[in-house]
C-alpha cells in the first residue's frame, strides 16, 4: 500500500483495511511457525503496513480535533 494511497480514505475503509492486515499478518504468522510460508519478507510488509494504516489514522484524528478546537 502506499501513502498517497492511504490518505485519501475514510476512517471506515482504514479500518477495514486495518482489519484485513492484521488478518493477513496473523496468518502469515501461523504460516512462517508451522514452515508453510515462502516469502519471509512478506511478514515485515505487512507489519509495515499496519503501522502506515495506524499512522494515517492518527493524523486525521490529530486534524479532525485540530478543526473542533
């Protein structure tokens, strides 16, 4: 996923896609314990891209509350 990306969903699509990436990463976690995984980098992306996600996330709160104040 890239950034540009990223910013230009909503806070439910996030989410989702929040949701979708920990699932994946969870599997691949299972995958790389039981020696089924075939590309370890793969874990380190998707770890990369959880934190994107959570990243972008927080900036729009930080700016949603920025425009309340």
């Amino acid at each position: 996923m890239k950034v540009k990306e990223l910013q230009n969903k909503s806070n439910t699509e996030l989410q989702k896609d929040l949701a979708d990436t920990r699932a994946k990463l969870a599997q691949l976690s299972v995958d790389y314990r039981t020696k089924e995984v075939k590309n370890v980098r793969q874990i380190r992306s998707e770890k990369r891209n959880v934190a994107r996600i959570l990243t972008i996330m927080s900036q729009n709160n930080k700016a949603s509350q920025g425009e309340q104040s």
